[in-house]
C-alpha cells in the first residue's frame, strides 16, 4: 500500500463501534423490570385500542346502514369511554416506568465515570481538557435518558403492537393485511440505509459541541486576557463563527435525520391510502362490508404509528451513540494501578522510603523522571530543587502514586508502595499543591476538607498552626465565611495557609509540598515558612523549592537535573562540591 | 412575561424563518386533518353507494385524499428543517448577544460568578432558551389558528358540534397545560438550579482532584455529586409524572370530542339533518383535529423552565458595567503621560480603602516600580489605568485630560499587560501569542520569544510554535506558561508594558535575565515601564520606585535614593543582602 493510500488520521468507523451499542444494551441491567415492565403495559394498552376501534365501527355501522337511534347504540358508547380511561391510566404507567427505567440507567452511568475519572485521578486529567468530561458528566449522561425512556420501549413496542393488530387486520380482510404485512418492513428497511449515513455524521456532531462547550469555557476564563488584548471584539466573531459552525453542522445531520421520518411518513400515509382505496373499491363493488371495511381503516394508521414514533425517537438513539462513544472511551482509558491491597503499613515515621531506578514518560512523549534514585529519611526536612522540566513535579506524582513508573520501584522500609492499597497510602501523607484548591462552602469546611467530623477547636487549633487563625476570625463570618471559587477574597497567601491548615488537622507522617511558598509577599512568606516549620516537627517534609529562605531550612537537598538527583546534601556541603548548585544558589542571591 | 416579550425582541433577525415555519406547521396540519376527514366520508358514502347500486363521483375525493397525503408528508419535512434552521439562527444570535453583554462586564464584575456556574448559564441556559420557539411559539400560533379554522367548520355543520369541539379544545389546550405549568413551574426552575449546582461542583471536583484524594474526601465529594444528581433525577421523574398526565388529559380529551360528535351527530342523522357519511367524516375529524394542541402541555411546561433560563440570562446581562465608556471619547494622544491626582479607591462601598491617596507620575518612557507586599493594592492600580474600574474619589489624568474622557478600548491599545492571572488559551502557542498582534510574522515571534529565553523551548517541540497549549496552559510549566504571557505582552509593542509580578514561578536565573532583557528592550523601544512587584531585585535602573503599604505610597526615589533614606526598602533590601552574603560565606 502507498503511504497516499494510508490515512493522516484514523476514521472513525462508519458504523458505530459494536462496543458502544453493546455498551447501550449492557446498561440496560441497570434499569432492572422497569423496561419491561413499561413495555407490557404499553402493550395492554396497544391492545385496548383494538377494542376502542371494534366499537366505533360497530356504532358507525349501526347508524348508517341499520338505521340505530343513539339509544340503540349507548351501550357501545359507554364501553367506549370505560377503554378511553382505561388508556389513559395505562399509558401514563408505561411512560412513568420507562423513565424510571431510564434514571436508573442514567445514575449509575454517572456514578462509574465519575469513579472512573476518579481513578485516572489529577495527573491524567491535567492532560486532559476537564470541559470535555464535564460535559460527558452532565449532558452526555442526560443524553441516554431519551434513549431508555423512550427509544428502547419504541423498539419492543414497534414489534409487538403492530403483530397484534395484523392478527385482527388478517381475521377481518386478508387483502389489507397483505398489503400490510408487504409494506411494513420496507420502512425499517429504509430508515436503517439512511440510518447509517446519519450515525457517523451525529457522532461528529456530538463531538462538535463538546469542542464549542470547551471553547466557550476557555473564552469566558481568559476574557480579562481577551480584553486586555482588545481581542474580545474578534473574539465575538469566533463565537459566532462557532455557532454558525455548530448549525450547519447540525442541520446537515438535520437533513438527512428528518428524511428518515419523511420516508416513513410516505410510506405509511401512501399504505394507509392504498388500503383506504381498495376497501372503498370493495365496499362500492358490493365485495365487502362496511363495518369490516371501517374497523379494518381505523387500525390500518394505528399499524403504522409505533414505526413512526421509531423514526421520531431514532434521532435520540443516535445523540445516545453519540455520548456514549466519549462515556465509553473514558470508561475503557486504563487505570495505571498498583493492585497492591494491603491496607495496613507498618511504616511510620521512622521508616525510610526508597527511590530505586524510577523512570517514568509521558504518553506523549515527554520525559518525566529517568533511573532516578533517591533516599528519604524519616524525619527529615527534604528540598528538591533544579530547573524547570528537570523532574520534581514528575517524582512527587509517583511518590503520591498519581503516576506509576514504568521501571524501578518505591519502597516503604522494605515494602514496595506498589503493594499497599491506594487509600491506604495516601492516608499516610499530607499534600500542598502549587495552586491549593478551595472547595465551595465554608472556611471551616475547606480546613476539615476530608474530617467532616472534626471538631471547631481542632479546626481552630490547625488554623493557629498554620498562622491563619489571625486573619480568618478578620473575616466578615470567621471561620463560618463562604469562599467563592478559586478563593475569591483570600490572597494567595491566604489560600496556602488555609492548604496548610488542612495539612495540620490531617497530621499525618509525610508532607509533600508543591512550590508551596511561590507566589507569596514577604508576609505572607514568612508566616508561610513558620508554618511549614512547625509542619516539619515530627515528620517528613518533602517540598520542591525555588527559595534560598525554604532550601536554607531544609536538613538535606536533592538536586535534579534532566530526570535524575545528581546530588544530595546540606546547603553548606553542596555550596563547596556542586558547580549546578552554587550556580542557583547565586541566582537565588540575586532574589532578594 | 416581561422577558418573553424581550427575548423575542432579540428573536427579530429571523422573523422570516420563523413565519415560514409556523406557515408550514399550520398546513401540515390541516392536510391531515383533511385526510382523515375525506378518508371517512369516502369509505361510507362509496359503501353507500354500493349497498344502494348507484354509482359515484370518486375521483374528486379520491384527489383529495393524495393531495392532502402529499401536502403533509412534504409539508412535515419542511417544516422541521425550516424550524430547526431557524432555531439554530436564533441560538447562535443569542450566544453572541450574551458575549457582548459579559465582554464589558470583565473583569471587574464577573468576578462575583464561579466559571462552572456561568458557563452552565451561557450553554444550558441558552440551548433552553431554543423552547420560546419551536416548542412554544409555533405550536401555540398553529393551535389558535387552527382552532378558530376547526370551530368555523363544524358551525357550519351544527352549532353544537362547533360547542363541543371547542370547549374540549379550550380544555386540552388552555386548561391542562395552565394546570402543568401551575404544578411544573418550581420543579422546572429547581432543575434548572440543580443542573448548575452540578456542573459547578463537577467543575471544582476536577480541578482539586488531588487534594480530594490526599485528605480522603473524594468519597464525600462523589456523595455529593451522586446525590445532586439524584435531586435532579427525582426533579426530572416528578416533571415527566406531570408531564405524563397532561399527554393522558390531551389524548382523553381528543376521544371525548370524537364521543362527543357521536353523541350530536347521531340523533341529527336519525333525524336526516346530516347525511350518513358525514358521522364517520366528523368521527375521524375530531379525532384528527387534536394534533393541534398535543403539543401545547409540553411548551407550557417547559416554559417555567426556559423562563428561568432567561431570567438568569437578563440579569447577568443587565448589570452595569463597572465603567461606562465616554459618549464622545477624546483620541488617545502620541505620547502618554499618566498621572494619578489623589486617587481613593475601595471595593465595596463601605468597605476599606484599597488605594488611600494615591498620587504618581508615568510620564513617556519612564520606567516606574511600585513595591510592596501582595495585598498593598499594587495590583488595583494597573486596574485602574486600564480602566477596568473607576477611582472612588481623585483623579487619573491622561495628558492632562480626566482618564474618563478617553475610550478604555482606544486606551488599552496602547497598553501591553502581563497580569498575575495571565490564561493561556486551548489553542497552539503561536495563536495565543498573534493574539497581541494578529499580523506579527515568524520573526516577530521568535524576537519576543528569545527575549523572554522562551524560543529554545519552544523550538525543541516537536511541532514547534504550533504545539498546542493545555487547558489553562497545564500542559507547560508555570514558569513556562509566564515566559510564554510575557511574550505575548512585548509581541504588542505597545507605548506601555504593565508587568504585575513578571518572574514569579520562575527560575531564578531565568527571571533575572528576562528581566534585565525586557528592561533593555523597553529602553530601546522608548516604552515606559510599569513594574509591579514585591521582589526588590533589578530595581537600580529604574527611574523612580514607590514603595506601598496597605493602599498608601509610603517611600518613593529612585534605587539609590531609598537606599541612602535608611527606611522600609532599605530594610527589606538589607535583609535581602545580608541573606545572600551569609550563604557565600
């Protein structure tokens, strides 16, 4: 095969993926009776119908040709009304369980992708784009709703009623039956041709609109950035253009979707026509009765509409197929797990952790750590220190076991981490990002953020450790404020020491520490730098620093360098040996 | 009301669309109606005439019943893409309408609003909004229409038939749903909340995975997505419950009226008042008749939801923006000189002074350092100047001129800025760096990227200056991403460079070459040179430096001078100094 022939890209599959629409039929476990449930009654409810038909005929038949006063016919009239609210009930029953059926599927869906994402956990969702997942996390899940609550009854449905009423059509008039029973599966027929072509483009679409809700969130985050580059204008222009986008896109889909109901509708009308004719032809030959003819015509439409409510449903099957291709490729992304299960470490603070030949690549390619070694010893205060890209984000990931190495190993003791239980491990550290993350709520509740059950004190009491207490009772609500997102009112400064707090109440053995006094005034930096002392009693601190103030506190220094520790030692000892050290450290001077 | 009334306002570009496609909803239902009708003439009167061994003319019916089959399947069709091209024209107005709106809201109101929650606002509220049309205004245009067609038609048969068809009609149409929208309207607007509650949480969870995961609250927090999304599942049963009733209520009441005809007809064709085929052609005629108003429950039960869709809309829209520009703004002159005059500023109106008594000069290519610690109000400063907000009290003068007589658009156009929270778009590198100035070329870029000692990294990317920038720019390291906002700002080659905290998140190396660079560059390019920062480094070469404390300018002179003055910078710089020779001893 010539390179022209191969494709940049690989397409996506014309058909949709055999996974995904077994995906859609596995969850359907999940709705348990209630599918079925909605199905029988729907189809009780089909048969009454009959009834319903049965008598009209024969009331109309009476009166025309008979002669019947309405006297004569009451009776029928009444057994109409009784199945009239029959129906009603029975229909309201269905549609309730079908949803309920569909709820079902919807929130447990939910629940595993959000575990799921849970499980990639932050170091693989830093690579991706979150708005896409939100979106699969709320609309996309809701998209299945349409396609259990309505769509998969249809299905059965389409098949039963219309198979219950030929068996009346055929007892009553042979020849509307043929005709029929020729023409229904001509419908299905034509509707899965033009199906196909349909599937893939909605598939683009969905993807479409999770790119223009991505692109949306993107804008409104930088639109301080977009205005401050008098790009806002411009700016407007992309949205509209993307909205533009999105509408020929969808109408194009459109299109093609709405001809499949156009042909269903041809087809069942131009049925319903010829049956309507040739009964009228029978009826003035004298070949046939009314009240056959009549009963017959009026369930003739009746054989046609679950097929037609197919069609209206089908476009929800494929926005569906549609979601279900992002909730599925989220679902199958592998989870780079330790199955360690131990749930119980013997390890405590006077455990040291090995580093042994860790190396570790990104899946696109980048270099993160390469035959790394490193000793941590219990108790002491650690500073990772090198330029950008020289590794320290990658080695505490693995460390916090957000990443795992594809060679080398971590040993607690003589216990490899890959061992012991996740949460297990994580119970053991306590963690400082770059950027701490606030949650809505209350300060309180951002400090017990994971110990709901802590105590005001003990909050207090970590606030006061972490040298917050002070300008936390400031606030208008004290420890009772509601922070915005991102903190909105707390300085940075502010925000670490709320992280630090955190990291207090959790006392636990090990602290990693993510540049965590970057940012900060000098205040601010102080106060910081108190705190993490009095973190650093008892325990083992591990921070990346970019500070001569934090390294000059640190007991022992690692530095990296191109995805290795080329050195450890003190400040004092790696100032006389290590030419990359003195170099930073002069740097540092230049700080101030 | 008020607010239909305004988005349909907003709706006007496209009234031709949406003519055509009530136009062709309007005859796609009479076709079928007609169809149904004629059908149930023809079978009885042609029974009739068989019974009796006349013969008929079957060819005008016959005509009738293809023409109609013909006009409805045609006219469904169209009417669908007409509707739907029209809602999609109305979706994409309204999108931009509201980016219009929240572009002067930037930044200085938005920051009020968490980005999860206006984000659910700008998507899911808007897509809402595609209800006032196609499930609201159409089928509620078509139902009147029709209904005044229907009732005409049966009077002229019997009055008391047109009686029953109407009064059912009313019942179906204007009764059920009035009672849904009564019942639906709370739970609508709690869906609509409920919604946003969970997209914002998600929004934050995804965000602070890790933290979520260290303190071990990621359980909690999944509890609380689970059960967000179970209030909204029980919102969505309790409307599909009520939404289930009224289709039962609209499909009883289109039985009734065929019972109804029954019961009039009957006695009238006893009585030779009507003929025999006319009962099955009034029969299939009620029955057909109530297509108009079966989609009357749903549009007005999904109006207590588009309502508060919209209300939110309106409300975020209608704020006033912090700062409202000039009627008549004056050009922007050659050379800038800024000068504050006494400037207060507060937040809040009751709150604290952020800025107290501010005065200051930035007179052209002057190059300015404002000191001091995160907190002091540098920050609300370059605000200020940019005229992102307005002072409380005092003045900024530009060229003598009041700041409030010049366009803050005019005005930005001068001014590069690297802001704290710079953002970095989902977009390749070069694009987020045409952003400052869309007609740069190659070299253009490759001079601001090695000024900032960005280019080397940028360049050993594979795919160079089109590799692409992560979500907020996570992908490349922080100091990465403040290199790469640098760039950006000098790519703008503006009169002004604002650089708020320049080299945090750098290496230090790195930012004291970039800033020695970008300070050489401004010198060569004659740009004046707003430096903001707390960090007391590179500050000899700059002209004047105010030192600030708590909103207020405690110190001003140049380097030297400060030094020689013996106060709070000499400290700050002493400390500093004395740290640095320690460690080489």
């Amino acid at each position: 095969m010539s390179t022209q022939d191969k494709p940049h890209k690989p397409h996506k599959p014309h058909k949709p993926d055999p996974a995904i629409t077994n995906a859609l039929k596995s969850w359907k476990t999940h709705s348990g009776f209630w599918l079925k449930a909605a199905v029988a009654i729907g189809l009780v409810s089909g048969l009454l119908l009959i009834g319903q038909a049965w008598l009209l005929a024969k009331t109309v038949n009476a009166v025309v040709f008979s002669k019947a006063t309405l006297p004569d016919v009451m009776p029928w009239l009444w057994g109409m009304l009784a199945i009239f609210l029959c129906r009603v009930g029975l229909a309201w029953a269905s549609e309730q369980a079908a949803f309920h059926a569909a709820v079902q599927v919807k929130l447990a869906i939910r629940e595993q992708l959000y575990q799921k994402v849970q499980q990639l956990g932050p170091a693989w969702l830093s690579g991706e784009r979150s708005g896409d997942i939100i979106n699969s996390l709320s609309d996309g899940v809701e998209a299945l709703e349409a396609y259990y609550a309505r769509y998969v009854p249809a299905m059965a449905l389409m098949a039963l009623i219309p198979m219950a009423l030929l068996v009346f059509v055929f007892a009553n008039d042979w020849i509307s039956g043929l005709i029929m029973l020729g023409t229904a599966p001509l419908i299905p027929l034509f509707m899965i041709l033009i199906g196909k072509g349909t599937e893939k483009r909605n598939q683009q679409q969905w993807q479409a609109l999770a790119r223009m809700s991505a692109h949306f969130l993107d804008v409104i985050q930088g639109l301080t950035t977009l205005k401050l580059f008098n790009a806002s204008r411009r700016e407007a222009r992309m949205v509209a253009q993307i909205s533009d986008q999105h509408r020929l896109a969808t109408m194009s889909v459109l299109r093609v979707a709405f001809l499949s109901s156009f042909v269903l509708e041809f087809f069942s009308t131009v049925s319903i026509a010829i049956v309507a004719v040739l009964i009228g032809f029978r009826l003035f030959w004298g070949e046939m009765d009314f009240f056959y003819g009549f009963f017959v015509l009026l369930l003739a439409p009746e054989f046609y509409l679950p097929l037609r409510n197919m069609g209206t449903q089908y476009h929800a099957r494929m926005q569906a197929i549609g979601a279900t291709e992002r909730i599925v490729a989220i679902l199958g992304e592998t989870v780079e797990t330790r199955d360690g299960t131990r749930d119980v470490i013997s390890a405590n603070t006077h455990t040291p952790i090995h580093l042994q030949n860790l190396t570790f690549t990104y899946p696109d390619g980048r270099q993160g750590v390469k035959d790394l070694n490193l000793t941590i010893h219990p108790g002491e205060t650690l500073a990772l220190v090198g330029l950008s890209g020289a590794g320290k984000t990658t080695l505490i990931n693995l460390l916090m076991g957000f990443l795992q190495a594809q060679s080398g190993q971590i040993l607690l003791g003589d216990t490899p981490l890959n061992t012991i239980a996740p949460e297990t491990w994580r119970k053991q550290f306590a963690w400082l990002p770059q950027k701490p993350q606030l949650f809505p709520g209350t300060v309180a509740d951002n400090i017990r953020l994971g110990q709901p059950q802590a105590s005001l004190d003990a909050v207090q009491a970590a606030a006061e450790q972490a040298q917050a207490h002070t300008f936390i009772r400031a606030l208008p609500q004290g420890y009772d404020t509601v922070i915005g997102e991102a903190g909105q009112g707390l300085s940075g400064g502010q925000i670490q020491r709320i992280a630090l707090a955190r990291a207090f109440l959790k006392d636990a053995p090990l602290v990693i520490l993510d540049e965590a006094t970057a940012n900060l005034d000098r205040e601010s930096e102080t106060l910081v730098q108190a705190a993490v002392q009095k973190l650093a009693v008892g325990r083992t601190l591990i921070m990346i620093a970019h500070r001569l103030r934090t390294v000059q506190d640190a007991d022992r220094i690692a530095v990296m360098d191109d995805g290795q520790v080329v050195q450890t030692g003190t400040h004092a000892e790696l100032l006389q040996t290590s030419p990359v050290y003195q170099q930073m450290v002069n740097a540092y001077g230049g700080e101030a | 009301m008020k607010d239909l009334i305004r988005l349909l306002r907003l709706f006007k570009p496209y009234q031709g669309w949406m003519l055509l496609g009530m136009l062709l909803a309007f005859v796609t239902l009479m076709a079928n109606v007609l169809l149904m009708a004629v059908s149930g003439w023809f079978i009885t009167a042609m029974a009739m005439a068989g019974v009796a061994g006349v013969s008929m003319n079957y060819f005008t019916p016959a005509g009738l019943i293809r023409f109609a089959a013909i006009a409805r399947t045609a006219g469904r069709y169209g009417e669908r893409l007409v509707t739907h091209e029209a809602t999609f024209r109305i979706l994409s107005e309204l999108r931009v309408w509201f980016y219009q709106k929240l572009e002067p809201l930037a930044p200085a109101r938005l920051e009020a609003y968490r980005s999860g929650d206006l984000l659910s606002r700008i998507r899911a509220d808007i897509d809402k909004l595609d209800n006032v049309y196609l499930r609201l205004l159409v089928p509620v245009v078509v139902a009147m229409l029709a209904t005044l067609v229907f009732v005409l038609v049966l009077w002229f048969y019997d009055p008391l038939l047109a009686l029953v068809e109407f009064t059912l009609l009313m019942v179906a149409g204007v009764m059920v749903p009035w009672l849904m929208n009564r019942w639906g309207a709370s739970t609508g607007q709690q869906m609509v909340t409920t919604a946003a509650q969970m997209r914002s949480a998600l929004v934050n969870d995804l965000q602070g995975m890790g933290e979520l995961l260290v303190y071990g609250a990621a359980d909690a927090h999944a509890a609380h997505i689970r059960q967000l999304s179970q209030d909204l599942a029980a919102q969505q049963q309790k409307m599909s419950g009520l939404q289930g009733i009224a289709q039962g209520a609209l499909g009883l009441c289109a039985n009734l009226a065929m019972w109804g005809m029954l019961l009039v007809a009957i006695p009238l064709v006893s009585e030779g008042k009507l003929l025999p085929p006319q009962l099955a052609m009034l029969a299939l005629f009620a029955l057909a008749s109530f297509e108009a108003v079966m989609p009357l429950p749903l549009a007005f039960q999904t109006l207590g939801e588009t309502l508060a869709a919209a209300r939110r809309i309106f409300s975020l829209a209608d704020m006033p923006p912090a700062v409202a520009e000039p009627e008549q703004p004056l050009p922007v002159p050659e050379t800038l000189h800024f000068a504050f005059r006494d400037v207060d500023f507060r937040y809040q109106p009751e709150g604290t002074d952020v800025l107290h008594n501010i005065s200051l000069d930035l007179p052209p290519a002057h190059k300015l350092a404002i000191v001091g610690a995160t907190g002091s109000g540098k920050s609300t400063l370059a605000s200020l100047l940019l005229r992102f907000r307005e002072p409380v009290s005092g003045e900024i003068l530009l060229d003598g001129q009041p700041l409030q007589q010049y366009h803050g658009e005019a005005l930005r156009q001068h001014i590069a800025v690297v802001s704290q929270q710079t953002h970095l778009f989902n977009t390749t590198l070069r694009e987020n760096l045409l952003l400052a100035r869309p007609d740069a070329d190659q070299e253009a870029l490759d001079a601001a990227c090695q000024l900032v000692l960005i280019h080397d990294f940028i360049s050993s990317q594979p795919q160079g200056y089109d590799t692409w920038a992560g979500e907020t720019g996570v992908r490349l390291s922080g100091g990465q991403a403040k290199r790469i906002a640098i760039a950006r700002a000098v790519l703008k080659n503006a009169a002004v460079l604002i650089l708020d905290e320049p080299t945090e998140g750098l290496d230090p190396e790195t930012a004291q070459q970039v800033m020695a660079n970008l300070v050489a560059h401004a010198t060569a390019q004659r740009q004046s040179l707003l430096l903001i920062t707390h960090r007391l480094h590179g500050l000899e070469q700059m002209d004047n430096i105010h030192v600030m404390d708590a909103g207020r300018i405690i110190e001003s002179g140049t380097h030297a001078q400060l030094l020689a003055a013996k106060g709070y910078y000499q400290q700050l710089s002493v400390s500093g100094k004395l740290l640095v020779e320690k460690i080489k001893t």
